[in-house]
C-alpha cells in the first residue's frame, strides 16, 4: 500500500501488504454526506508519530472495495460479504 500526505512537504509512507495488522474504514459526518470515506492500514514495526498509511478522500463505494479487499489480502479466510 501507497499513500501520501502534507500541504507543504509531500511525504510517501510504503508498506507491505503482508507486513499489515488491520485495516480500517472510516468517515465523519461530512464525509458520509460527501459521499466520501477512507481507509487506513495499520502495519508491524511502526514507530510511535510516524506518518499513518491512510487514503482520504475516496468515493464511498471505492473505499468498501479497497477496504474489502485489503482485509481479504490480510485474511484469506475472512468471510466479509
């Protein structure tokens, strides 16, 4: 997993998908009425304050899709509908 972040200094965090632990969806109020979500991949080894693998902004529809099939790369097993 990719992502990037910062306004003024762009920042690059790469992981692994085998190195991650869990993998969240989430989105406030604004962004449910946007129509938006996003997910974050929390992974090993990570230090305290480092910099979060987290993609914002995402139509709603594509984040359950990334977030579906993060989990599943995480879990074969995993049976999310």
């Amino acid at each position: 997993m990719r992502a990037c972040g910062g306004w003024l200094a762009r920042r690059w965090a790469l992981a692994r998908i085998g190195r991650g632990q869990s993998v969240s969806l989430a989105s406030t109020p604004l962004d449910r009425r946007a129509g938006m979500a996003s997910v974050s991949m929390d992974t090993a080894g990570v230090r305290p304050g480092s910099f979060k693998l987290r993609v914002d902004y995402l139509d709603a529809a594509q984040a359950r899709a990334l977030h579906l099939a993060l989990s599943r790369r995480l879990d074969p097993d995993l049976a999310i509908p």
